[in-house]
C-alpha cells in the first residue's frame, strides 16, 4: 500500500497547508496571551488562557457596530447588482432590440478597468451627490463596478434557458415582466447564490472605498475599524490579533457554508446537485 | 392538436396586433430593467473615468464643482491649467518610478512563481477524494480572507519584535532585531511574498477546474502507453489547461495593476516611499494630499495601462476563445 511517490505528494501538501495554517493558528492564540508572553512565544500555546482581550472587544459597542456597517453595505451591494444585473441580463437575453450588442459590450468595459483609476473624479462625484459618509456612497459605487460581472453571467445563463418555456408562459398571457420575477428568477438560484456570493465577499472585505468614503467613525466598516484599532494599540499586538481573529470568525464559516458556489463562480460554471 | 390551438391564439390575438406591440409589455420592460443598471454604471465607473481625463491637466484640491468653473467670490476659475505638467512631475518622481517598478515586479512575481505553484499543487490534488477536498479547502482559505486581516497578521508575523522575523533574529545572533518591514528591499519583498500567500489558491482552483473537464481516457491511455506523472503533465495536462492558464494570467495582471489593500496595513508604502505601488502612490500623493489633477493624472496612466494590456491581450493570446 505505502508508496513513496504518495508520501512525497503528501509531505508538500503538509509543507503547503502548514505555512497557511500556522500564522493563523498564531493569530487566534495571540488574542489569548499578554503582550510580554507573545513576544517570548509567538506561535505556541498560550501558558495562561488570557479571555479579557476577546472579551473587550466582545464588549466593546464599536465592533459590534463596524459589523452591523460592513453587513449592511454588503447586503445592500449584494442585493441591489443581482436585481440590476438580472434584470439587465434579462433584457439583453431575451430582447434584440437596435442596440442591444453595443449596450451590452459598453456594460463589458467594466471587466477590463483598473477599478482604482477613477477613485478620485468618483469621489468628488459622490461627494456632490450629497453620499460621502452614508452607506450609499460605498454601496452604488461597488454595485457599478459589480455588474458588468454579473450581467455576463447572468446572460450567459439566461440565454441557455429553453424559449419553449417563455412562449407557453406568453400563450397564457404572462407577460416580459411577470415572467422574469415568477419563472427566470427563481429558476437561477444557482447562478443567483454564486454571483451574491462573490459579491458579498468581494464587498466585506472592501477597504479602498470605505476608506475614501466613510470619515465618520459612526458608520466605519469592519476594514477600516480593524486599521484603527491597530493604531490604537500599537504596542499591543495580542489585541490587534483577537480583533483579526473576531472577524475572521464569520468570513471562515461564511467561506465553508458558500464554498460551492464560490467554487462553481471560479470555473464559470453552473452549480450540480 | 397543434394547428387547433395556433389557430386560436391567432384568431383572439389578430385584431389588436398593434395594440399588441404596446401592450405585450416588451417595449415597458426593456425601459423599467435596462436603465438602472446603465445610469449607475455610467454615474459611477464612466463618468469618473471621463473625468480623470479631463482634471489630469489641471492644479485643483477639488473645491468648487470642477477645476474650470468659475469661482464667483474670488474671480477666477477653481482649478489653475497646467497642461501636462501633472503628468511630467509624475513621470519624473522617483516614489512613482518605485511604484511602477513594483507594481511590474507583482506582476511578474504572480507570473512566474505564484502561476506555477498554483499549477503544481492543482495537478497533485485535482483528483476527487475527500483528503484532498480538504487540501482545497485550506489552499483557498487565504483567498476569501480580506486584505486587511491579512496584511495585519503577516505585520506581526514579520514584527522584529514579536514572530518570525524575531525567532530567526534570534536564531542568527543578531544584536538588533531584524524587521524586514523597515528595510528598504524587504518590506516590499514581504508584500510580494504575502501576494503569493494570499492568491495562489484562487488560480490553483482555476487549475483544478480545468484539469478535472480533462477527459479521464486520455490521460488513462497515456498512462497505458508508459507516459510518466510529469510526461503525463507537460505533454497533455498543460497544453489542454492553456485556456484555464490564459485567463489565470489575464486575472494576475489586471489584479497585480490594483494591490493596494494589503500595502496599507503592512507598510502604508514605507520606508520612504519604497514599497507603494500604482494605487497606493494614488492614494497618497492624490487623495491624501487633496491633489486631484495630480491624483486624475496617475488614474489615467493607470488606466491606460489596464486597457492596453486587456484590448492587446484578448486579441492575441485570447483570440478565438
């Protein structure tokens, strides 16, 4: 049974999945021992299980708040590129109207552009939208440079529908409108849950337009609560560490819970089973 | 049957064929689904970028609604025009010359060492058993984790003070502790190596992807005929995965052109200017200094980067998939 061939192929996937693994692990033991024992000890054990650090921050209103923002926004964004992008989608599927390919090539442009390149014209324009420090000006931002991905999944996936469907649905009188929220919608939940999926990621984990958006600490996302509280206590890593460590937590068992559709997304596939 | 019930439909629907044209709702549905999404795109990713282009050549802090209004308190317009003065102050300084130059060593970086480790670890566990879902799982975990969570744990791991970088001090001897962080070639070299970390996993299930719609004969068959693991590998494997591999590399750039997220909390471009990159550069000498002719000015070189790059890459290496 034993091969070498496997035990080496074995031994590099350890090696591998170790150098993840390890300052991880270091990262949420580090929330539970002082200061003085992470300098001696960085990546063992915590001698004395220190609570208080996770408790603090447990505690503390601030982070439950930047939570709450980066939940919002994200829901926002999540639910407002799917609806856009479908209906989009929708009427570029199944409508070829004068125009249609070049609206939809213009909607494309968004998948080649360095996001990062107008972030300054984009801020003064949410500035002059009255948007900076609301939700808003982070959101409407991220659900622009969101769709153009989501269209084009969502294209693609619409037009392989059977047309036979639409035009039974048209002979009982079910009308362009109706039929898109009663039968493409809900049959597309795969291709819905991946795209919401990486967009939802994609948005919690944000930091560039949070920080150009948000100034007020009031409506901080997690990203920039996390930055801030490492500048708070500089010297004091076992702090920053239980902060990390606190809101990795839900991204991990998001991760888990999604993973086949983020899976099913990277390889521009639809979901089985 | 069928001629019965095409008959029916004609015969009610007949009359109000024109009618028909308003009232089966096409017309209503393409005006209520197309514009939301074309206004937000246009409001938010076309017109800045327009913009950019247009504020490039001008001194403006961003105060009044655009640099060639006229202010009516003081007399004159908002914004001063410097022609391409922007884009030569720019060219010539040497934090943007750094920038650049780091940004093209991400890229490559990516290319030419994260690609390949993708690609190995994706061809020893694209097969489907449960040990190596779980390899998967792991690999992937770093991809999903935000930027700034990772920046953050990898600035302790290389505090002189505290993780690695302290252990390997103190394994060397060294009087003073080393915090590759503060060093001029290291702290960017810790961020390319962070880069690697974090997004080897996404091209690695690109791999796997494309490795399992391989058709299992063909490799069996060469197996049969004596073709080793690593023949197996380079004269099948790869040269079937090169669609995966293009769009893996088409990823790598245009990703490599925007890092910022994990520059912040590891360096925020320190020591003196020498680990930024095109966008942190942006955000430092633009927005933070309230420059936004300046900070327009690097958008579009940037920009102009991105589109060349993806217009020049879709027509050779990606023509005809």
């Amino acid at each position: 049974m034993f091969e070498w061939k496997d035990a080496g192929r074995i031994s590099v996937l350890l090696l591998v999945s170790s150098l993840i693994l390890i300052p991880l692990a270091a990262t949420v033991l580090g929330g539970f021992k002082t200061s003085g024992e992470l300098r001696v000890s960085p990546f063992g054990i915590p001698d004395q299980w220190h609570m208080e650090f996770y408790g603090e921050i447990f505690a503390d209103a601030n982070f439950w708040r930047y939570l709450w923002n980066s939940l919002v926004i994200s829901l926002l964004t999540v639910f407002l590129t799917v609806l856009m992008g479908a209906m989009a989608a929708y009427a570029f599927a199944q409508v070829r109207f004068f125009g249609s390919e070049f609206l939809f090539s213009y909607m494309l442009l968004g998948l080649m552009f360095p996001f990062a390149a107008a972030i300054m014209p984009l801020f003064l324009t949410v500035r002059d939208l009255g948007l900076l420090d609301t939700p808003w000006g982070v959101v409407l931002p991220q659900v622009a440079f969101g769709l153009a991905f989501s269209i084009m999944f969502f294209r693609t996936f619409f037009s392989q529908m059977p047309a036979e469907l639409f035009e039974a649905a048209r002979v009982d009188g079910c009308g362009y409108i109706k039929f898109f929220f009663l039968f493409t919608l809900p049959l597309s939940t795969p291709i819905l849950a991946t795209i919401a999926t990486f967009v939802f990621v994609q948005s919690w984990n944000n930091y560039l337009l949070p920080l150009i958006m948000l100034n007020d600490r009031a409506g901080y996302t997690w990203t920039l609560g996390a930055m801030d509280y490492r500048g708070e206590y500089t010297a004091e890593w076992n702090r920053t560490l239980a902060f990390v460590s606190a809101t990795l937590a839900p991204a991990v068992v998001f991760f888990l819970a999604a993973q086949k559709y983020i899976v099913a997304g990277l390889t521009g596939g639809a979901v089985k089973g | 049957m069928v001629t019965t019930t095409d008959y029916a439909t004609q015969a009610t629907l007949k009359p109000n064929v024109f009618r028909r044209m308003w009232t089966d709702g096409q017309l209503k549905m393409l005006l209520i689904f197309l514009p939301p999404a074309l206004l937000v795109f246009t409001v938010f990713v076309i017109l800045p970028m327009l913009q950019a282009g247009f504020f490039a050549p001008y001194k403006w802090s961003g105060y009044g609604p655009a640099p060639w209004v006229l202010n009516e308190d003081t007399g004159r317009e908002f914004g001063r025009w410097v022609g391409s003065q922007n884009f030569e102050r720019m060219w010539g300084h040497s934090a943007f010359q750094q920038a650049f130059e780091n940004t093209l060593l991400v890229i490559a970086v990516s290319l030419l060492i994260q690609l390949p480790i993708a690609l190995f670890l994706a061809l020893l566990i694209y097969q489907n058993s449960r040990i190596n879902t779980i390899f998967r799982l792991v690999f992937f975990l770093p991809y999903i984790m935000a930027e700034v969570a990772t920046g953050l744990i990898f600035s302790f791991v290389l505090d002189g003070n505290y993780g690695l970088s302290k252990w390997f001090s103190d394994l060397m001897g060294y009087e003073t502790a080393f915090f590759p962080l503060a060093e001029k070639p290291w702290a960017f070299y810790s961020i390319l190596a962070v880069i690697v970390w974090k997004y080897f996993g996404f091209h690695m299930m690109i791999y796997i992807a494309g490795l399992q719609s391989i058709s299992k004969e063909l490799i069996e068959a060469a197996r049969i005929d004596g073709a080793s693991a690593i023949q197996r590998a380079f004269f099948i494997q790869i040269p079937l995965l090169w669609p995966a591999i293009t769009i893996s590399i088409f990823y790598s750039v245009l990703g490599g052109l925007q890092v910022f997220d994990l520059v912040m909390p590891m360096t925020a471009g320190g020591p003196s200017n020498s680990s930024h990159t095109l966008v942190s550069y942006l955000y430092n000498f633009g927005f933070v200094r309230l420059n936004v002719g300046f900070g327009s000015a690097v958008g579009v070189f940037l920009f102009a980067v991105g589109v060349v790059f993806a217009l020049v890459y879709r027509n050779t290496v990606q023509r005809g998939q």
